[in-house]
C-alpha cells in the first residue's frame, strides 16, 4: 500500500552545535525501515517525469520498487546501469531543482525523497553485498580522459563498460576533481568517493596521477600516441576576485585553495598532518553559492568564533541550495546579505577588516534575478582577520593554450556541442564544467555520459 503522508520520512542528523566542530558526516541516513517507508510514497506514475528531471536518466520509479520490496540490492543494481557514482550523487546532487523537482507528490506536499533513497542503496550495497565486477571484454580502441573529476569518471566508466581501454590523466595526486578537493567531508565523506572510483579502476580504468596536460603531454601528442579519442573533463578549477584593494594581504583565500588544503590535503587533522589552515577569530566568506556554504561552514568547524556569509544580494537570490542554507544557519553562521565588499583592510600585511557598503535590489538583469544596487553613505567595517572569496570558478587556461585548433569562449570554456559534446579539433570531446563553468556534478556526469555515447560512435564510424 502507497504511503501518503504529505512528507518526506525525516533524515537523521548530529545536532547542530555538535557537528559545527568536527568534521564527520551531518546527515547520517536512513535505516532500511526508513527507507522502505519513504520508497512507499513513490505513485509509480505512469509518465515518470522524476527520469527526465534527472541528466543521467536513472530509472528512478523502478529503483524506488525495489527499495519498497526490501529489495535493496537489486535497487543499486537499478542505479547502477546508468549512473556510476550512485552514493555520490544522491549525498550532492540538487534533486530540489532535479528529479525531486518533477515529482508529482510535491504538487500537494513534499517530493518522494529520491536522493535520500538513491544514496541509502548505494550505502547500502557497499556494506553488505558482495560487489560483482565483470571486466567488459577489450575492442582493442583507445580513449584517453583528461581530468580526474565527476564528468571525466561518468565518461570513463561508461566508455569502459563497451569495452575500451580508457586512461584516465589527473593532475593531482587523487582522481576525483570536486568531489575530492571540493566538498568538504561533512557533506561527502573521502573514503566514499574513493571506493567509487575503485570500481571504475575494478572494470579497467586506469588512471595516471600527476599528469598535469598541457605541460607533461599535449592533447595532440596523446592523439599522436595512439588513443583512438581524447575527453577533456578539466572543470574549472581557477578561482575569480573582485579586484579590490587589500586581495594580496596575508588571510586572504580563494574558496578553492581553502578547501583544496582541508578536504584533499587534510588540514582539518594538522598537526596529525602536514597541511596547516589558519583562520582568525572572526572570517567572511563573500559570495552566495555551495561552494560559500561550504567554506564558511568549514571556517566554523577549524574554530572560528564568528563566519560570516556576505552577499550582494538577498538571500531569496541565493543560488546556494536551500538544504546547504539551512544547514548553515543551523551551525551559526550568520549571513549579512544584501552586503558588498569594497575593501579588505590591512595591517603590517595581515587582514584587519573588510570595508562594505549596504545594497539594495533595483531592476531584474539578465540573470533575472534584481540588480543590486548601492546605497548612499552606508560604508561600514566588519572585524575579520580572514577574508575567502567564494564568487565563482572558470577553466584553467593551460589545455586551451596548448591545444591547436581548440575553439574557446571568450571567459575561457572549451566550445563543445551541447548533445555530443564533440569540440572544433576532430576526435577531441569535452563537457562538465570545463564547458559550462561551474555547475552542478550531476550536469557534468550527464556531459560525460552524452560525451561517452558520441566517443564510441565516432570511433565505430572512424
């Protein structure tokens, strides 16, 4: 019998003053009763809008009716077919503006908790099944994958599945991209994401770490060395500035080098390792997005007193997702929107304020969200000694400027067909964020999967 309670089976959590000081996973999962009864929500619709609303087209009714049955095993298995990081994508994924988005039940109440139950099958599987890993059989091609990240591992995964032999070049010394040095561990545990990858390595992927391309091979020597195709999955991994005074001062960060140093580096166990992170007393995050949600809450939990969000707008333009909002104001956090930094104030090199201006919203812009815009005579100073910028990442240079016959946009992305991503360089592929700039990792694996499709078809007809 269908469960027709309005809501969604609440999530289990560590108390809020609890988790702001560690580092452990805050939401802890559903028991398989829990889960048994969040699946019975599901109406097995007959058009199953919740499959378009997801990029990678999980068959998301039949997975639910597995898990509804006490099938869990089967429900991964479901998952799996066409969705390789499974444990990933439903800890991260948006499934608000996703699959959860279509789900007939949030026309009179809360959508079916798709990603809680996607992410409790994978767990699942992992600790209490055997995995079953049958080498597909070598067609003797090539293809070679640049960039170690969530687009770069879907394309690789499937690629691997039809048989070819897939290299995959990470310039870090651990593939992952985002979802290792990104996402901080509360949200998504490190040991998880490396058992994922395990499994691509379990069908044949190999993957060659500290292979920064465009300086130790070029896309066109790997062409010449004879892969059959090249994908390039590099994200964009180079953070912006607001270009204003005070930027080059001692307790200034990038969102991405902060998080680099405590999720990939483990600067969250200094001493234990050797990777330090100093935050002041007091630190503000600029900008609105996840990826600020991630590093003030991180700021918290290395023992800042006081971490601010500072944003120019309100938060109902916020395009952080609205479970990551939450979550922050739960840890104390304290947002001071419609803020913007003019700034940052120094003393003897070191961050000693940052000077801001109160906006308000005007007119709609392009994005259709209101333009903000500043008030008069409303400079004030917040007392910071740590200042992250967390406005937005573009694509690192070094692949276009070494690549002949590459088309780029003028901010940077590689050009790419938005169905077979194939670029303007014949047997060249690229998707993810190195496309689109920065995005969501469940957009960047659906680039992979389309890349994957659109590779094994160009070498069949090569």
């Amino acid at each position: 019998m269908a469960n027709m309670c309005p809501t969604k089976t609440p999530m289990p959590e560590q108390a809020p003053t609890v988790r702001n000081k560690n580092f452990k996973e805050v939401a802890l999962g559903y028991t398989p009763d829990q889960a048994i009864e969040e699946a019975k929500r599901c109406l097995n619709c007959k058009n199953k809008p919740c499959v378009s609303g997801c990029p990678v087209n999980v068959k998301i009714p039949d997975f639910l009716a597995f898990i509804a049955e006490g099938e869990f095993e089967k429900a991964y298995l479901k998952i799996t077919e066409t969705n390789a990081l499974p444990a990933i994508c439903g800890r991260v994924c948006p499934q608000e503006n996703q699959c959860e988005g279509k789900c007939v039940r949030g026309l009179k109440g809360e959508s079916v908790a798709i990603g809680r139950l996607e992410r409790f099958a994978a767990d699942y599987y992992r600790e209490n099944c055997i995995a079953k890993t049958n080498k597909p059989t070598s067609n003797g091609k090539k293809v070679a994958v640049i960039g170690g990240g969530p687009a770069s591992l879907s394309c690789a995964g499937d690629l691997a599945k039809k048989g070819y032999s897939v290299t995959i070049f990470e310039a870090f010394h651990t593939a992952g991209g985002v979802l290792m040095y990104g996402i901080p561990e509360f949200r998504l545990p490190k040991d998880i994401v490396c058992k994922e990858i395990d499994n691509l390595r379990n069908i044949g992927v190999d993957i060659q770490t500290n292979m920064v391309i465009g300086k130790i091979l070029s896309v066109d020597e790997i062409l010449e060395s004879g892969y059959d195709a090249v994908f390039i999955g590099t994200g964009a991994g180079l953070p912006k500035f607001m270009g204003i005074d005070g930027e080059a001062l001692n307790g200034v960060y990038s969102a991405n080098e902060f998080l680099t140093r405590i999720n990939l580096m483990k600067a969250y166990k200094f001493p234990e390792t050797d990777t330090p992170v100093k935050v002041g007393k007091n630190v503000a995050v600029i900008g609105g997005g996840n990826v600020a949600m991630d590093a003030a809450r991180c700021a918290k939990r290395l023992g800042a007193e006081n971490v601010y969000i500072v944003y120019r707008r309100s938060e109902d333009e916020m395009p952080a997702r609205n479970e990551e909002i939450h979550h922050a104001k739960e840890e104390e956090i304290v947002f001071k929107t419609l803020t913007n930094p003019t700034r940052i104030i120094g003393e003897d090199g070191w961050v000693k304020g940052l000077e801001c201006v109160d906006m308000e919203l005007g007119e709609h812009d392009a994005s259709g969200r209101r333009r903000p815009v500043e008030k008069k005579d409303s400079q004030h100073i917040i007392d910071v000694q740590t200042v992250i910028m967390a406005i937005g990442q573009s694509p690192n240079p070094l692949i276009k400027s070494t690549t002949d016959g590459l088309a780029t946009q003028p901010w940077g992305g590689i050009i790419a067909d938005e169905q077979t991503c194939a670029t303007s360089k014949e047997g060249v592929y690229a998707g993810g964020d190195t496309v689109t700039g920065a995005a969501t990792v469940i957009l960047a694996m659906g680039a992979g999967k389309k890349a994957a499709a659109a590779i094994d078809e160009y070498i069949k007809n090569k």
